[in-house]
C-alpha cells in the first residue's frame, strides 16, 4: 500500500507532516481546480508539481523551484539513468 509523500526542497516530509500537506492540497484543488500556484503561494512555496515516483504518488514542493503549468504527473522511479537517481534526460 502506497502513502501520500511529500518531498519539500528534496527532504521528505513526514508521514503526518505530508498526510496533511495532501489533505490541504487536496482541498485547495477542490475549490481551484488546476491552481497549483495559488496552493504553492498559500503555503509560503514557490512552486508544487504532483509526480508518480515508484507508482506512488509524490507532491514535490519547493522554495525556490520555479511553478510548472499542471499537467499529468511525470513518472520517476528509484533506479539510476543516466548516472542520476530517479531522474531521465529529455
């Protein structure tokens, strides 16, 4: 069974911290639909990008990261490409 993981600036949040990190993004995205910068802004962040990591869904946060247009989560999985782990050349 997956959990809801959220990664901010690269470090993995808690269990609980990103339980409820999902729960307000999930709510903010049923009032905004597709606002992925307004969520980012009201958590004080720069930017959130939804991502499937291993299969497991994965919020990835960042201060400093610039906010992306929504669209379908990238796949990433914990294996190396490209000598970097979980990331592929494009």
């Amino acid at each position: 069974m997956s959990f809801l993981r959220v990664t901010l600036d690269g470090e993995p949040l808690s269990t609980e911290e990103g339980i409820a990190f999902w729960k307000r993004f999930s709510a903010w995205m049923e009032e905004h639909p597709g606002d992925l910068a307004g969520f980012a802004k009201s958590e004080g962040l720069a930017s959130v990008h939804p991502e499937m990591h291993d299969g497991s869904p994965v919020l990835v946060a960042s201060h400093t990261a610039p906010q992306k247009a929504y669209t379908t989560a990238p796949k990433k999985s914990g294996s190396k490409k490209n000598g970097k782990t979980g990331r592929s050349r494009h």
